[in-house]
C-alpha cells in the first residue's frame, strides 16, 4: 500500500538539517594574532589601536562576511558600448567590492604606515587589519595592495609634482576621495619576463603618450596606474623600459585614450575586473628616468608581495577558522568531528602551517617597517631582499595546500558552492602565480642580488630564535632549523653548475623559507611557555616539524629534468 499525505508525513523520519559553520569578531576570536601582536608591541601601542582591531574584527566575521556570501552570485560587468553606439567601457563593480572600498578607506587600510604614527611597529598595525579584513572581501586587497605600492613607489621615486597630485588621495582615509591604483605591467609577450614588452612610449608634442597592449590590469576601476613602456629609441630588455604614471581618465570622466578589450574569465577571484587594455596614445607622465623603469617599480613589488603573503595567511586561516567551527557542529560515529583524534590531527596541522606562514609574512612586514622607519641594519636589509621572494612564494603555495586540505575536512559540502567554501580555493590559487611566480622568485631569490649576504643574515636571526630554549623539543628543533640553513648555504656556496643551480633554486627557497618558518615558531613557543604558560607552541612545532624543513633532493634535478622531458 502507498500512503499520501498526513499519513505519509508521519512515516517520515525526522528530516537533518546540518548546522553551518558561523564566525565570530575574526579578532577576538584569533588567540593567536593577539598572543603575537602580545609579544612584539609595545604594550601602550596595543592598547591604542585595540579597539581599531575589535571593530575590524566585528565587521569580518559579521556584516562583511554576509555581504560576502550574498554577493556569491555576482560579477562586475563590463559594458563596452551605450545605446547611441558610443564606445564607454564602464565597469560595475558588485555590492561587496563597493562597501569593501568604504571600510578599507575609513579603516586606514593604506593610511596607516604612511600615517606612521606608531613609527617601525604601524606595518604591523596595517597588516593585522589587512589580515583581518581580507578573506571577507573576496580579494578586493588586490587592488589595495597595487594602491599601497603605487604610494609606496611614489613616494621613494622624488617626483615632487607626482607625490602631491596622487599620495593624499592614494592614502586617504575619505571613501569620497580615495584613489585605488593598478600595476599594468604584464603583457601577452610575458609576465614573467617583463624585459619583453612592447608597448611604446612617444614623446609628442610635449607630453608621453602609451601605445601597446597590457595583457593582465586588474584594477582598470582604479583612478592611476603605475605602468612600464620603452621609450622610443631605446634598448630592448628590461633596462630600456621605463615607468610611467597614467591617470585612467579624463577630467570629462572619458577614458584616457584607453579601450578595454574584455574582462578575462577566470578561475576564481572573479570579483576582480582583471582585464584587457589597449593603450592608443594614453597621455602619461615619466616618473624619474626614461630607462631602468623595472629597477623604478621594484619598491612597488615589495609590498604587493607582503601583501601576497599577508592574504596568503589570511586565506589559510580563515579556512582553517571555519574548518574547526565545522568540527564542532558535525557529527560522526557519535562524536563531533573535532572529538575523532584523526580529525581534530588533520585540523592541528593545518593550524601549524598556518602559524608557521603568518610568523614568516610578519617578519618580512616588520622588516619593511624597519625600513622605512629608517631604523634597518645592515643584516635586517639583506634578510628583507632574501624574504620578499621566499615570503611570498612560500606562503602562497602553503596556503593551497591548506586551503584544499581544510576543504576536504567539510566532505561533500566544501565541494558544493552555495556553502561558499570552494570559492576559497579557486581565489587562493592565484596567490602562487600574480606578483612572480614560484620559479621566478625562487630565481630571484637564491641567484639575483646578494644571495649569500641575505643568507648569512637568515642564518644569524635563526640563531637568535633558538638561542636560550628551556624545553628540550624546541632545542631539537632548533637544531633542525641550522642544520638546514647551512645545508642550503654549503650547497648554494659550492655549485658549480649554473644550471642545476637553477633547476634546484625552488629547493633551495622552500629549504631557507621553511628553516626560518620552523626557527620563528621556536622562538614564539618559548615565548608562550615563559610568559602564559602555554605549551600549545610546542605542539605547533613538533606538527610543523612532520613535514620536510630540508627540502634539497638528491641528485641532480637539472639532469633528471633531461632525462624525464626532453
Ligand atoms: C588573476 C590575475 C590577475 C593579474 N593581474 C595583473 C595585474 O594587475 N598587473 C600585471 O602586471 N599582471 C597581472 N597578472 C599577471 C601575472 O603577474 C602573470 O600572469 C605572472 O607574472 C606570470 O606571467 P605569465 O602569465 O606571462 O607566465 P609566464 O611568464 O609565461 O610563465 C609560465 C611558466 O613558466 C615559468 N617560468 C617563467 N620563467 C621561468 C624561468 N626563468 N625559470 C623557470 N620557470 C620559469 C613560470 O614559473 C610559469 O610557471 C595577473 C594574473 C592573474 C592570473
């Protein structure tokens, strides 16, 4: 017999609804983030701008992050022509970008170290709240990041008329006023090797103007753009470009001479209008000399790839924050998940890579601190150059790694979308390809420069991590953190084969980068254990210690690449 109805209502078993994972004040709720900013600020800073990070935190975990999952389904659009047929290329931006641009202007997100009011410690300032605000924002820190670089860039580079037209808009702290800016230098030529553009610059009748194509812009919304073009005549490679400033329009609101080709259709940080530019005879201005232009932006690629790293963490924490709320609301074999010892190990790995990474993304945003306070060492500047690159690569790819991990610790719901949880991945994913990818910088690390010089400050400031330890795991692994540094330096001091320099730098950068990670987790730990009797930094340790720290291979990788794909 089929029943219908009331009668089969009551057949039915009671229906499941899974609890969702839900966030609180992102700061309150992140003892780890306070334990560090504990240690490293002096105590009446922090009391200062405590309840600028409360508020911050509020709004990540609250009105935020519901704009963010109603905001799901939208996308900027851009629309090329109006109905007469004129050309326009107006972009819309969706709701959460927009209110993500008002907190980010009121909250000082670029204000604050130009600000400085808390001299060398206000970087650290600035990124807690980055830290805080970004995961919430899906990736409106992208074009915050080229804001903060184009005024940092501005700013070193002397050009008096420049610095007074776009610094107080670039930091303002009025939403009415403030100016975002873009970094157009990738062109279908190559990211990567930039030395390879093509878009030219003109010197006609008195003033610069741009012509060429800009492959990648991820901010063509934004009011100026930092931007590198050979002026005609000039050399070709990288040292006959030159940097230009361009304001992306006219005073009549029309583009400046600029036509947008088509948003590109990505895999993730689909928020972000990254699109297609031609420049036809775009007016510019030159920022200091018409060569040497990838030498002139280099101060912009140090912040955006402190930015990199900060939001790198800022992603793997919050996955891992939704992860462990998940855990306690879900149920298994009778148990919350976070009761099965599998799980709740899963999970603390997760947490010990993630501290691991924001220890080392911090370091590096102190040492920028350090800097432009003008209170840098010698050894501080040569571990600033060696970090910018080891930073961001590294905690890039961590934050893949832990991002897709902590997707598997929700099941079958981190893989459906309207949960929000896969979107995590896909916007991480970029982090190890924008601002150089994982080759390039691991180049940049171990063969440009001053390698050597960078490395024997990485390994002084290891050893200043390690030094006096009361706890015999965190000696051990101190011991593992030197032993790996001078591997990594005998090795690089030795080779005699540029090549397989080359092929082993990705070793050698994860070897350096992962070495100081483990040795900044030592010294965090011993701080814990004296000061607030917590063991839980030991723990971090011995888990982040599970996976290699010495990352260089046996054997020649150059030759075995050889054998394996030619
Ligand atoms: C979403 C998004 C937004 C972006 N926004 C911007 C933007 O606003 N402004 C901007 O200027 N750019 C932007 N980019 C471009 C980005 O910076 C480049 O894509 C990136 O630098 C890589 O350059 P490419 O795409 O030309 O790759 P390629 O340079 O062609 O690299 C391809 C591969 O070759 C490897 N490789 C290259 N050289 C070497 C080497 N010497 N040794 C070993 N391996 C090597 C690389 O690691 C990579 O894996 C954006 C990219 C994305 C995905």
């Amino acid at each position: 017999m089929i029943y219908h109805g009331e009668f089969a209502d009551a057949l039915m078993p009671d229906l499941f609804i899974q609890t969702a994972p839900s966030l609180g004040n992102q700061y309150e709720e992140d003892a780890f983030l306070r334990g560090y900013l504990r240690r490293k600020l002096p105590s009446e800073m922090l009391t200062d701008i405590e309840q600028d990070l409360h508020g911050l935190g509020a709004l990540a975990g609250g009105e935020l992050y519901r704009c963010q999952r109603d905001d799901r389904l939208n996308e900027p659009r851009l629309t090329q022509w109006d109905g007469w047929g004129n050309r326009i290329d107006q972009i819309e931006l969706t709701p959460l970008w927009k209110r993500a641009a008002e907190i980010a202007a009121q909250s000082g997100l670029i204000a604050i170290p130009y600000e400085a009011q808390h001299g060398r410690w206000s970087r650290v300032h600035q990124f807690a709240k980055v830290f805080l605000f970004h995961p919430s924002t899906d990736v409106y820190t992208c074009p915050l990041a080229m804001t903060d670089g184009a005024a940092r860039t501005l700013s070193t580079a002397g050009n008096r008329a420049l610095i007074e037209r776009a610094l107080p808009r670039l930091t303002s702290r009025d939403p009415e006023t403030a100016w975002t800016s873009g970094q157009w230098m990738t062109e279908a030529t190559g990211g990567s090797d930039v030395g390879a553009s093509l878009t030219k610059a003109i010197f006609e009748e008195g003033e610069w103007r741009l012509y060429g194509k800009k492959w990648f812009t991820s901010a063509i919304t934004s009011q100026m753009a930092l931007t590198l073009a050979r002026p005609e005549g000039n050399a070709s490679g990288g040292s006959g470009l030159a940097m230009f400033y361009v304001e992306t329009r006219n005073t009549d609101g029309s583009l400046n001479n600029i036509r947008v080709e088509r948003l590109k259709d990505k895999l993730g940080t689909r928020k972000v209008p990254t699109a297609e530019l031609y420049l036809d005879g775009t007016r510019a201005t030159l920022v200091g000399e018409s060569s040497q232009g990838t030498r002139a932006i280099e101060p912009m690629l140090v912040i955006t790839r402190a930015w990199n790293s900060v939001t790198s963490v800022s992603f793997m924490r919050r996955a891992v924050a939704l992860a462990r709320a998940y855990a306690q609301e879900r149920r298994a074999f009778g148990k919350p998940l976070i009761g099965l010892p599998l799980h709740a190990a899963t999970l603390a790995r997760l947490e010990a890579q993630t501290r691991a990474a924001f220890l080392l993304a911090f370091e590096l945003v102190e040492l920028i601190g350090l800097q432009e306070s003008g209170q840098i060492d010698s050894d501080q500047k040569a571990l600033l150059r060696l970090l910018t690159p080891i930073s961001k690569l590294l905690t890039a790819k961590q934050a893949v790694s832990v991002v897709s991990e902590a997707i598997e610790a929700f099941g079958g719901a981190g893989y459906v979308e309207d949960t929000g949880i896969p979107m995590m991945l896909r916007d991480t994913q970029v982090l190890p390809i924008w601002e150089g990818t994982t080759n390039v910088l691991a180049l940049d690390a171990v063969l440009r420069g001053d390698p050597e010089k960078g490395i024997q400050a990485l390994e002084r400031r290891i050893e200043q991590c390690v030094r006096e330890l009361t706890h015999d795991a965190l000696r051990s692994a101190g011991e593992l953190a030197i032993a790996a540094v001078r591997k990594a330096k005998d090795w690089l001091s030795t080779s005699q084969d540029a090549l397989q320099t080359q092929a082993a730098a990705r070793d050698l950068a994860f070897t350096l980068g992962r070495a100081l990670e483990l040795a900044l987790l030592i010294e965090h730990a011993q701080w814990q254990l004296g000061q607030e009797r917590d063991s839980g930094g030991v723990a971090a340790v011995r888990l982040f210690m599970r996976e290699p720290i010495d990352c260089l291979g046996q054997g020649s990788d150059f030759e075995d690449a050889i054998a394996l794909m030619s």
